[in-house]
C-alpha cells in the first residue's frame, strides 16, 4: 500500500490495520485504511480515505493479494476465496494398473 502512495507522490498517514476475518487457517483478510493528500510538496486542503483489502499469506509471510477501494468485503472475501482455490494443487492421477495375462479377458 505504501508503495502505491510513494509512485502516486501522495502524503499519507500510516494505515490503521483491522483484522477482518482468517480465510483459511493460513490466509488471513486484512482492511488497510488512511487518510491522504495529493502532493508531498505543498499543504493539503482536502484530505480523501484510501481503503485497501489485504490477503496475507502467514505460511510465505508477505500479502499475496490486494484490492482496491472498489471491493467491499463480501467481494474481496470471494476474490480471496478464489485465490484460495487457485493455490490448492490438483491431485496427480494415478496410472491405470496394466493387466496381467491371466486377468485379460480373452473374447470366450
């Protein structure tokens, strides 16, 4: 989030963290918000609320998805559930077993 605000040259506070929910036991859902200017170089008159959703990964120990302003929590709980479903490998087939001679049938 900080980030964002350094390549936009905004003047923002800290965000305030709130912990919405744990997604999985691994993924938890974070709400980011702050209060910001839109120059660093001169006194802001108008401030504006930034909001930003967070999935943070506690296994890779690092936020692994980050939505805008535009989600409200029901919808950045589905895109986060989502990503949930994309990680989850799916599962190697195993190989059909090659029959022996006595167990292919024969036609009779």
């Amino acid at each position: 989030m900080l980030a964002k605000f350094d390549a936009r040259n905004w003047d923002c506070q800290e965000p305030e963290v709130r912990l919405i929910k744990w997604i999985e036991p691994h993924l938890a859902f974070f709400k980011l918000t702050t209060a910001c200017g839109k120059s660093r170089e001169k006194e802001n008159d108008k401030l504006f609320r930034w909001k930003e959703s967070v999935l943070f990964d506690t296994n890779k120990g690092r936020s692994v998805l980050g939505l805008d302003n535009s989600y409200d929590e029901k919808a950045a709980t589905a895109k986060f559930q989502k990503y949930y479903q994309g990680t989850i490998p799916t599962p190697t087939p195993l190989p059909t077993p090659t029959p022996t001679p006595e167990e292919t049938p024969t036609g009779q």
